[in-house]
C-alpha cells in the first residue's frame, strides 16, 4: 500500500469542484461498487463538491444504487477517476481523452498509463479493497451504505476469498468494517447471490455440453438462440464461467458469447494453472493471471487462441506431471 499516493488522490479529490467516475465495459460487481462507493464517500466528504459515477446501467446490479447522467464537461478543470479499467479503450461511458486531470485506480496488471496520478496494486483482491484502504488511510469518509458496496465488491472480486491475493489483510479488512458499521452479512449474501431457476438450468447445460480436450482444456460457444431457449441474457452467461472452478479434469476453460448489436465475440477465459492473460493479450484481449477475456468481430482469433490456449494446458501438464 502507498500511503502518499492515497494522500495525493485525496489532495486532487480537495481541490476538484468536479468528479467524474467510471469504470469498465461489461460491469461487474467490483467495478460498479467502487465507483458508487467513491461517489458517496467524496459526496459525504465534500457535501458541495459534484460528483457523477457514470456509465451503462446494469440492471442486475440495482441494488448496489444508481447511477448518474452528465453531459457538460470542463475538461481543463474537472477530475476523471478511473475505476478498476487498466486502458483506455475499456472505459464505459466517457471519453476521457480531452479530460486535463485523470486519476487511475486498478488492480489489473498495467497496459498503459493514462492518468496524471495511477494507484495500481495488482496483487489486491480489489478495486473496492484498494477504495477501502484509501478511505482508512485519507480523511475521506465513510457510512453504512458505503462500507455495505465496498464489502461487496471485495467478496465478489475475491471470488469469496477463494482467488489469489486474498490474505490476513483482506480479512482483516473484511473485519474491520462488518464490526465498526454493523454490517448484516447474510443480507447482503441474499442480494449477490440470490438468481432465477433459468440461469441454473442454463448453467446445467452449460456443464453438460461443455467440450473437454485430452490436454485439460474446455470451451464452449454459448449461441444467443441457445441463451434465450433457457430465458437468460449472455451477460449472466458470461458470468458462469466462475461456476467451472476446481475440476480435476479441466485446468483452462473459455465461453465464447456474441454481442449481437456490436457483432462481436465475447470471450472469457479462466485458469487455475496456466498463466493465460499473456495469451488474451496477443489477441488484444487482457486481464488477469488466472481470469481474462479477449473481444474480437474475427472468427479466426476465436481459433487461434482455443489452440493456443489448449497448447498452453498441455505444456502446463508437461511440466507439473
Ligand atoms: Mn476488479
């Protein structure tokens, strides 16, 4: 953790009349709590201060609050505050090229600088972990509500302490605000897990027809006609890919979706061996070492990298035999 650099994010958050903050495409919990959380936690600190969190509208994430329009901009003078986004090109709802003062906060490995001032941890659990750390360590503060988001996005991001980079801090963390806001875990549960019957049936078919190689890897192309049959949208399809974890069989597995309206694949990818974001990047994909994604209009990538992938299992075999 640095603390100066938190201290520095604090002293540009003072002077800004101003904040805008957004965060990646295809949101998630992690991404969408930090933002909110921020908002509110300036908004509280700085009563007069505007603040927007920008973006697409996730309907399946509502219930970690709203989010705002804005249409008029002061690019010399407002700040932009980047959200768990390590490019550019993933920033959802605003082009911050013109924007003077941008900020980074990220715990994806680093693809490019951006910002005036970039937080990068790449061994945090979260980007709402790192939110969480900057509150305890500036005098940005902190209520219910937000401590509830910022507890979220760490649970959901930390895959409920499963993934790496959990450790004492996190729980600690974790412990820390559940004691001092009185947080009702179990409620908070209900809200992140709770899903319709559909998604379960398409997550059986999802686990029955996916294909398995002899070298440990599994793919699967999720059609949207297929999606719909079971009543779901490709988003939550795409999210399923967590549910394919720990199986003795399968080291790297990859759902491929299509966004329809931008005619683009959308492909997520997971390992719990092989280190794969090198690979997404050579498609111009990215992400982490262990969970990644790569979008492309080309079929041809689509092969490239279900072969490279099922390359990188049977070397990992190779190796770990
Ligand atoms: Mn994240």
């Amino acid at each position: 953790m640095k603390k100066e650099l938190f201290k520095k994010i604090y002293n540009e958050i003072k002077k800004r009349k101003t904040v805008y903050l957004v965060r990646h495409i295809g949101p998630d919990p992690d991404a969408v709590a930090s933002q909110i959380a921020l908002r509110d936690s300036i908004k509280l600190t700085f009563p007069s201060k505007n603040v927007y969190a920008i973006g697409a509208n996730a309907a399946r994430f509502k219930y970690l609050g709203s989010l705002d329009k804005a249409n008029s901009f002061d690019f010399e003078n407002d700040l932009v505050i980047t959200l768990d986004v390590p490019d550019k090109i993933r920033i959802d709802g605003l082009d911050i090229n013109k924007f003077k003062n941008i900020i980074k906060i990220d715990h994806h490995p680093f693809v490019e600088k951006y910002g005036n001032i970039e937080y990068i941890d790449d061994k945090n659990t979260s980007t709402c972990q790192i939110v969480l750390e900057m509150i305890i360590n500036t005098k940005l503060k902190c209520n219910k509500p937000i401590a509830e988001n910022l507890f979220i996005g760490i649970v959901s991001d930390s895959n409920r302490f499963l993934f790496d980079y959990t450790n004492t801090k996190t729980f600690d963390l974790i412990s820390f605000i559940i004691k001092k806001y009185k947080l009702n875990i179990q409620e908070l549960y209900k809200k992140m897990y709770i899903k319709p019957l559909s998604e379960v049936r398409l997550l059986g078919y999802i686990q029955s027809n996916i294909k398995v190689t002899k070298n440990g890897f599994a793919y699967i192309e999720l059609e949207n006609d297929i999606i719909n049959s079971f009543n779901a949208d490709a988003a939550s399809a795409s999210n399923m890919i967590n549910d394919l974890n720990n199986i003795n069989e399968i080291l790297v597995w990859l759902f491929i979706t299509k966004d329809e309206k931008k005619d683009l694949y959308k492909v997520n990818i997971r390992s719990r061996g092989p280190i794969i974001n090198e690979i997404a990047s050579k498609y111009n994909g990215g992400g982490h070492k262990y969970a990644s994604g790569v979008r492309t209009k080309d079929r041809k990538i689509l092969d490239n990298l279900i072969k490279d992938l099922d390359e990188a299992c049977k070397i990992y075999k190779k190796n770990n035999d």
